[in-house]
C-alpha cells in the first residue's frame, strides 16, 4: 500500500509532489476566486433590492394612505418582490439577518435617495439573509403605516458562466502535462547516467557521456567520463606492466636455456631445460594474455548456439576418442551482443578442461530471462578438489603439479576466462556437481 501511494522513480515522485502542489494551489486559487465574487455578489443584489424597495417606498409615501393599495397593485415590481401594507411590523419565522448582511442592505438603503426628510421611515427593520435566501424588510410609513417587502434573493454562484469550469479543468489538465513532460525531461540524464555506468561495467572501452545539457548534468558527464578515463589507464597500464616484465623476462630465460647446456650432470640439464621451457611455456602465455587485453575487439551479434557447437566440433575433431562424449544441448540459435574472438577463447578454455581432466564435456546454454544467458559446461571426471575451488582462478595455479603440454595450459585458462566473462558484465564460476564431476557456470547479459 505504501509503495502505492509513494513510488520509487525519481520522475514519479517528482512529477507526484509537482502535482500536489499544483492541485493545492489550484483549490486555493479556486476558493479564493469563487469567494471574492460571492462578496461582489452579494453587495450587488444589496443594492438591486435596496433601489427597488426604496422605490415602492418612496411613491406610497407620497401617495394618499386610502389609495396605497390600489396604487401598490399597479406598481411594477417584478417577481421577486412581494409588498404588502400593514397595520404592523413584519411577522416573520426567519431569523435575524446576520449583521454583516443587514449592514450591507441599510447601508444600501439608505443611500438610495429619498427625497425630502418629511420622507424618511421612522423605523426600518430587515429578517433573513443570504443562508435563507429570503430577506424581509419592513418600513415605517411616516403616518403609521407599515410596508412590508419579501425578497428573494437569488442564489449566490461561485463561477458565473459553464466555461469558467471547462476552461479551468483544460488549464490544470495543460499545466499537469507540461509538468509531465519537463520532470521527465530532467530526470532523463539520471537514466542516462546509470545506463552509461552500466556499459562501463560491460566495456571499459564504452563511448564517453555527451558533456551537454543543463550545467549539473554536463558537471556529472565531465566526472564520469574522467573516471571512466581513469579506469581505462588503469587497466592499459597494468596490462602494459604485465607485457613488458614478460617480454623482459624472454632474454635472460633464452640465456639460461644456453648455459643450461654446459651443466655435466644430465639428470640436472634435463630438469633446468625442463623448468626452463615451463617459464617460457608462461610468458608466452602471459604476452598472449596481454596482447589479447590490448586489443580492444568490438562487441557484435552473435550466434552462441552457433559458436558452442562449432567448439564441440572442433574439441571432437582434436579429441576423436571422446567424440561420443561431447554434447549439446539448447536452442539451434541465440543471438547475443558480445566480442566473438573473446567469448571463444573462455569456451575453448572451459571445454578442453572439461575434457582434459573430465574425459567429456555437456554443453547447456538457458536463457532463464530476457536479461541473462546461462552456459553450462560439465564433465564427469573427478571434479575439483573443495579446497582448491577458490584457487583454480588464480593465475598460474594448476591442479597438476607439472605443466604438462598433453593437458593444456600453464594454468591461466580460467583467469582468462574470468577476465573476459567480467569485461562483458557476466562472470564464470565453478562448482562440483553432487552427481560427480565438474560445472561451469557462464553468465552473460544480453
Ligand atoms: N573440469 C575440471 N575438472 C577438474 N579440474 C579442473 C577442471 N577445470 C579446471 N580444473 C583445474 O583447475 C586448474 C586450472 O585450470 P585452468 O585455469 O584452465 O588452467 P590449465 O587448464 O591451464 O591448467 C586446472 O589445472 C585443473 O586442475
Ligand atoms: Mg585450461
């Protein structure tokens, strides 16, 4: 209910305490409107009866007191004046007239001329009001007689024309549009920030902010892009550090690797030539890595039924004695935005572990919501030790002790893997499978 009430969006909410504040000044202004013309009014319609029954006054007191009624019955006085002659004061069963509202039809009265002072009432008494619509007032004749005089009163309007309220309504209606229209416009940079954001997640590479607009949303567009440049020197730097200590490192292996051979022993130079060719075997893997790192490969469509498929293929060509081990399964086609080259090293990688130390590999790609894409690759070798879960994606660590070129690597398939997996906003972890054997999880958003 709460959530109802208050939403969770900036725009929303924004838009929501713009409305209120809209709607309240609206009333008010309303409120305000409709009373000040009721005051206009009423004095109005004061002084309407004030002229007329001053009127009908003034001609029976100059009229001979035997000839009133006859005189009264000829007077025009339209229908909402009903006058009488009478020995005495009105009888009414209305209440007194509030004072404010009696005030204004004596005051009006009495400035009606009268002619001469012989004229004047001797006494003047008004009932009822506005809340009643009736209103009687009753004047003293100045030889006895009382004229006595019912009003209706018309009642009070707060708008006089129907238009007022249509051309009211069409102008809260336009100013909560635009007001609509303007918070969703300033509240669009937020969205574009957190989109911009998300991409940097994805791709260091993403295309920079536009640095425009209104002078917070270009300030923020300025912060983000350095930052983003920050990251990106960061990465170009370490990956630089990491290609230059390996390529340093070439020369002095390739000098040990001729001295290796003046060792006497054979036992020892078939060892040191041996640990020698390991290192090489790792900084050559290492300036892949790096060079990988370096180019900046673009993100296209992609089939990954396609290239998953293509992978198995070419894992059963290389190994034909787990052909029949090597399987499949999915949608014939998927498409998702990503780096090809990259994504298919991470599964060459997860495939040939799976069938270098699991002797199969099972193949699943999901697709559980229109956000992510799963792949999972399995085996049913021996799976992975509890304790060396964490460690299998630190670089160089190997579950075998000796790099063995049979088995593959020099132990950074899955760093690598991790790496890219992360580049593009998904990630790769590994678990074992209660039915034995080893699992892969890739995801990668679409
Ligand atoms: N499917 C698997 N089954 C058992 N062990 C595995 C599996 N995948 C990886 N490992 C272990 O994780 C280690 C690291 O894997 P990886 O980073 O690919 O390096 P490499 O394959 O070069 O040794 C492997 O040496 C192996 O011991
Ligand atoms: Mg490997």
């Amino acid at each position: 209910m709460r959530i109802r009430l208050w939403p969770g969006s900036l725009a929303a909410r924004t838009a929501l305490v713009l409305l209120l504040g809209l709607a309240t000044v609206q009333v008010a202004g309303l409120t305000i409107h409709a009373l000040d013309r009721m005051d206009v009014q009423r004095l109005g319609q004061a002084r309407d009866i004030a002229v007329r029954v001053v009127g009908l006054y003034r001609t029976l007191a100059l009229t001979d007191p035997a000839r009133r009624e006859a005189v009264l019955a000829e007077l025009h006085r339209g229908p909402d004046l009903v006058p009488t002659l009478s020995a005495s004061p009105p009888n009414v069963d209305l209440p007194e007239m509030p004072i404010p509202e009696q005030r204004l039809l004596r005051v009006n009265m009495n400035l009606v001329p009268l002619g001469g002072p012989q004229l004047r009432w001797r006494e003047l008494v008004i009932y009822g009001g506005h809340f009643t619509r009736r209103a009687v007032i009753g004047m003293l004749l100045p030889d006895g007689q009382w004229l006595n005089v019912k009003a209706e009163l018309e009642p009070l309007r707060p708008w006089h024309s129907p238009d007022f309220l249509v051309a009211f309504v069409l102008m809260t209606a336009a100013a909560a549009g635009l007001t609509l229209w303007a918070v969703r416009r300033l509240t669009a940079p937020v969205r574009t920030l957190a989109e911009a954001a998300e991409a940097l997640g994805r791709d260091v590479n993403a295309p920079p902010l536009p640095e425009n607009g209104p002078t917070e949303v270009a300030v923020a567009a300025v912060a983000f892009n350095t930052m983003a440049a920050r990251i990106r020197r960061f990465v170009e730097d370490r990956t630089e550090l990491l290609t230059a200590i390996g390529h340093d490192l070439r020369t002095p292996i390739t000098r040990l690797k001729l001295r290796a051979e003046f060792v006497e022993d054979e036992e020892q130079r078939g060892k040191i030539l041996a640990d020698l060719e390991e290192l090489e075997a790792m900084v050559s893997a290492t300036l892949a890595f790096g060079r990988d790192a370096r180019t900046t490969e673009q993100v296209t469509h992609l089939d990954l039924a396609e290239l998953l498929r293509t992978i198995l293929d070419e894992a059963g060509d290389a190994n034909p004695e787990v052909l029949d081990k090597l399987n499949y399964e999915g949608p014939a086609h998927l498409t998702v935005q990503a780096r090809s080259l990259s994504l298919k090293r991470v599964f060459v990688n997860l495939v040939a572990n799976a069938v270098n130390y699991g002797g199969s590999a099972m193949v699943r790609l999901v697709n559980p919501d229109h956000r992510m894409v799963v792949v999972e690759v399995e085996d049913d070798g021996p799976g992975i030790a509890p304790g060396e879960l964490d460690r299998v994606f630190e670089p160089f660590h190997r579950g075998e002790p000796s790099r063995n070129r049979e088995t593959g690597g020099v132990g950074l398939g899955l760093p690598i893997a991790r790496n890219i997996m992360r580049a593009h906003g998904g990630d790769v972890v590994i678990a074992n499978r209660p039915a034995g054997g080893a699992k892969a999880t890739v995801t990668l958003p679409v």
